[in-house]
C-alpha cells in the first residue's frame, strides 16, 4: 500500500522507532504502534513491553493509548499504526481498550518496518465491542 499522507507515514515513523524499544525477551516479537488524536497534532508512541510474569506484559497500541490519555485526558483516535514483523492486527484486548477511544471508522494501518501494507477501519476487527453503554442499569 503506497501511503502518501505525511501524518501516516510520520505515524509509521514513530511505530517503527517504538518497535526498536520494544522489550520482548521471552516471545521475540517486537511491536511498535502510534496513533493521532483528533484533540492533538502530536504523535503517540508505545512498544510492547513483556515481564516473566507474562500477565503483567502490555502491548504496544495499549502502551500507546495510555500515553495519550496520561497526557491529554479524554481522547478520540483518529488513526492507529501497528508495526510487526508481518503485518498483524491488535489483539483482542487491545482492540477492546480501543473501542473506548475510537469511532467505528477510526483508521487502523497495519504494517511492517518496511511498508505499510493495509489499511481498516475499526469497525472491521470488532463490530460487536463490549461497551460503556452495557454497564448502565436502567
């Protein structure tokens, strides 16, 4: 996919460079992700950061997400780069912390840290997410 907007290809940048950081001793697989709000120009990055413990390990997108919230509050995604070694997609707890901060159409890159190879929208990886709305009691 031949991307030419330059906040995506600075997006991809910043995953690719987060990928580099990622600390991932016991699985090998190192993920970098950065994503772009529509309440800020700035690009947030995060990697996979794993621990022995292996329930205490985080990825990359909710690495990401953290950072932005940490920092901006309240957030919507816009677009979201996840660097692998071949493209794949958010697991399904990163999906399920997304879906509090995107709109079905937020754009979600899957790439590699050669190229970015596809492009979805949100709406596609979980179109049934467990929501906010779900814990009301009437």
């Amino acid at each position: 996919m031949n991307n030419d907007d330059p906040k995506i290809v600075a997006c991809w940048t910043s995953a690719c460079q987060a990928q580099k950081n990622a600390y991932a001793p016991y699985s090998t697989y190192f993920v970098g992700a950065a994503l772009l709000t529509r309440q800020s120009d700035k690009i947030f990055s995060g990697c996979n950061v794993e621990n022995a413990s292996y329930g205490a390990t985080i990825c990359a997108e909710r690495t990401a997400v953290f950072s932005a919230v940490a920092e901006l509050g309240k957030i919507e995604i816009t677009d979201l780069v996840v660097v692998t070694r071949e493209p794949a997609p958010p697991c399904g707890m990163c999906l399920q912390v997304l879906s509090e901060f995107v709109t079905p159409e937020t754009r979600i890159f899957l790439a590699t840290a050669d190229k970015i190879f596809h492009k979805h929208a949100f709406k596609d990886f979980l179109p049934l997410q467990f929501s906010p709305e779900h814990l009301h009691n009437d």
